[in-house]
C-alpha cells in the first residue's frame, strides 16, 4: 500500500504479526517514510527499518562504528583505483550490479534498512565508508528493478521461513549470549552452566550462542545477553536486533 494510505488507516490499528517494510525515503527527519516506521512501531507492527535505524544514520559515531565492521571486507573487495569515490547499493543485503555481494550482505546485516546506497571514499590508496543512506524506490535506478523485486522476494520467503511458529508443545527457547574467548566476561562459565541447568526446571529451553549468531536470532523467543555491553560492540547489535523483533531481552552489566 501508498505511505499516505497506511498512515490514514485507521484499521491498520490493531497490532497483529505483520511485517512493515517501509521502501519511502526514510533519510529525512519527520518526512513520510520516517512517520510509517514511528505508526507502524506504535501499532504494534515491525518496521523495517525502525526508527532507531533511521535516526543513528545521522550518527557519525554510528557510522564509524558500522565502518569500522566493514573495514576488513572493505580492504579485500574495493578495488577502484581510476576514482576516489564508489558508491554502492544494497537491496535487502544484494548488490544490484552484483559486484560486491559479500560487501552488500554485510552492510545490511549491520544496518537493518532494505534499500541502502553507502559511499566509500579513497584516501591515500585505502578505502573506507563515509556515508549511509536509507534511500526510497524512487531513487532505483530502471535497470535495477528486477534485481529489487527478487530481493524483495527472498527476504519475504526467507523471514517467513525463520519465523515459522512452532509446535504448541514445545518449550520456549532461550539464547544465552556469551564469548568464550571475551578477555572480562560478565559471567563466567559456571554462572553460564547453571543458566543452562535451571532452564528446564522453569520451562524453558537454553541455549549458548555466540557473537557469530546475528542472523539466527529470530529462532528463539528470548535473550540473555552475558557479554561485554559496550555500545559500539557486537552486543548493542544483538539487543537491538531482538528490540526490532520484540523479543524479551536482558544485559548483565
């Protein structure tokens, strides 16, 4: 549906299981696409992107930080010596040009909006990202239609699948995040085990995961975050991840 019916909806109110994949340019603070995500957070819907996405790509300590994930990938795969400037398009983590698909798929993994453009910048023969931008449908190009289309579907099929409720009679599952090689762990691996034994004495299923299971959180029903909660780290990832799920979470501090 049109940003402009959703937002004059008034049946769209009542919160149910849906999905909102906001494909409005998002960029601009209390433009229409920033208004769907705020509506859809506060019917009860999961926008994608939420509004905390939309408000930290103005961040440029959010920017470093995601820069800072990408580096690595970024040193690898940007090989464009005849320019200073390389702007890249992710649609639901693809490359359009299919050129650098590992570098796309990372870059949505850390910003969870499903139509990105990021710009790197050359300086002194080293690339690194300068800039992120929640565009909106209107700003793909023609040619990359079909390739947004087939994103699109893949992302609707493959959430679809991780989000496939399970049997009634099974136990709720817990993910207890903690790193084994983390030099100052919050809890230590006797505190983690007895997490692990007092799970089915309350019903419950647990599990440890590491900072490596990102994408498999919507498997589970709740979090428990048992690593260091520095905000740049791997672990504000994690809570707000389950914050856009609207999965129960707690951090150890």
């Amino acid at each position: 549906m049109t940003a402009r019916a959703y937002l004059g909806e008034g049946s769209m109110a009542s919160a149910g299981d849906e999905t909102v994949i906001n494909l409005c340019r998002s960029q601009r603070y209390q433009g229409r696409g920033y208004y769907v995500s705020l509506l859809a957070e506060a019917r009860g819907h999961r926008p994608l992107p939420d509004v905390k996405t939309i408000e930290e790509l103005k961040s440029a300590k959010r920017i470093e930080a995601v820069a800072a994930k990408l580096e690595e990938r970024v040193r690898e795969t940007l090989q464009h010596d005849t320019s200073e400037c390389f702007e890249l398009d992710a649609y639901f983590g693809h490359d359009p040009a299919d050129l650098h698909p590992a570098l796309a798929r990372q870059l949505f993994e850390n910003v969870k909006a499903p139509l990105l453009r990021a710009q790197f910048r050359q300086v002194e023969g080293r690339w690194s990202l300068d800039r992120i931008s929640a565009i909106g449908v209107a700003d793909v190009p023609g040619p990359h239609r079909p390739a947004l289309l087939e994103a699109a579907k893949a992302y609707v099929t493959d959430s679809g699948a991780s989000k496939r409720p399970r049997a009634i009679e099974q136990r709720p599952k817990v993910a207890i995040l903690w790193d084994v090689n983390e030099k100052h762990k919050p809890s230590n691996e006797g505190a983690v085990q007895r997490f692990l034994d007092a799970a089915p004495w309350v019903g419950l299923t647990a599990e440890v995961i590491g900072p490596e299971a990102l994408e498999r959180l919507p498997e589970y029903d709740g979090l428990f975050i048992r690593a260091g909660a520095d905000v740049p780290g791997y672990t504000y990832e994690f809570a707000r991840r389950a914050e856009s799920l609207g999965m129960h979470y707690d951090v150890h501090i």
